[in-house]
C-alpha cells in the first residue's frame, strides 16, 4: 500500500527537503570522487543548496580538465559513486524495476532536469538547470555520473552514450544506456 502511494508521487514535483537532500548527497558523491571537502548547504534553501552544487562542480572540472589523464581518474571515481548511490537507492527503497525510471524522472526533476525517454528508449534529458553555466566538457564529465546512477537504479549494465547536448546547441540532450 505504501509503495503504492509512493509509486503516485512518482509524477509530482519533489518537496524542497527531497531537493536538499538530494543536493547535499550529490555533493558528497562528487567531493569524494575529487578528494575534497564539500561546501556547507545546511543553512541553505533547497535552491540555494543546489546552485551551489552547480557551481562547485563547475569549479571542480574546469580545474580537473586541464589534465587528460587527471580528468579521467576523476571521471572514473565519479561513476563509481554515482552507481553506488543508485544501488544503495534501489535497494534501501526497494526501487522495482518497473517503477526504476519513473522513481529516475522524479529525482532527476528535484535537480533540475527533466528526464523522458521516447518509444525506442532514448533517453532526453533537458530543460537542464546545469546548461547556462556547464560547457560540453563539464556535461561529458558529469555524464559519468548520470550512467552509474542510472545504471545503479535500474540494475542495468552499459554505458551512456550521448549524441547530442544542451551545451553543444542541442536543443536537448538525448542518450542512450546500453
């Protein structure tokens, strides 16, 4: 019955402490894949905490690709803690696999993005609250992220591979995980 309910508000718009959670969280993933501290967001709004996210993130891989070899140990640490995240979300929260992208959409809303997928199973991502500030490097970068938290909530295998972006002129970003 619970699930249930909870499968409903799969469609809503997450409340602000879902959207602060879900910043806070991000930025541990993405701290630790770099080996820094996180900024504090405890004292922040749901928006403001993301808007720091946003911005800290930037600063990390426009810092991080200078350096080829660099950027990929980072980029590779950042997929791990992305599938770990979406592993530990599946499970704790007994995510089915037929709620897995629905339960996707509504996180990924929280953040700023809308996430579709059409009949064929491309996945569309955009609006995107990230594309004013990330550049196509920034997106690649963080596309680690999205294909191991993806992979991780829907217990899937492969990889994301993305044919166009926002940031490139895209008028959205459009991929496909397998």
């Amino acid at each position: 019955m619970i699930l249930a309910a909870f499968e409903k508000m799969l469609g809503w718009p997450p409340p602000a402490w879902v959207r602060k959670v879900e910043a806070a969280t991000m930025l541990g993933v993405f701290a630790k894949a770099f080996d820094v501290d996180p900024p504090a967001t405890e004292d922040l709004s749901a928006d403001e905490a993301l808007a720091v996210f946003r911005e800290f993130t930037a600063a990390c891989m426009e810092a991080a690709l200078v350096d080829e070899r660099v950027a990929a140990g980072y980029r590779t640490r950042l997929g791990a803690g992305g599938l770990r995240l979406g592993t530990q979300l599946r499970t704790a929260l007994n995510v089915r696999p037929s709620s897995s992208f629905a339960f996707a959409q509504f996180l990924y809303r929280g953040i700023g993005i809308e996430l579709s997928a059409d009949e064929e199973g491309v996945l569309r991502f955009g609006p995107c609250f990230f594309a004013e500030r990330y550049t196509s490097a920034d997106c690649w970068f963080m596309s680690a992220f999205d294909e191991g938290f993806l992979r991780g909530l829907m217990n899937l295998d492969g990889a994301l591979s993305f044919s166009c972006r926002l940031t490139e002129g895209a008028e959205c970003c459009r991929a496909e995980l397998g």
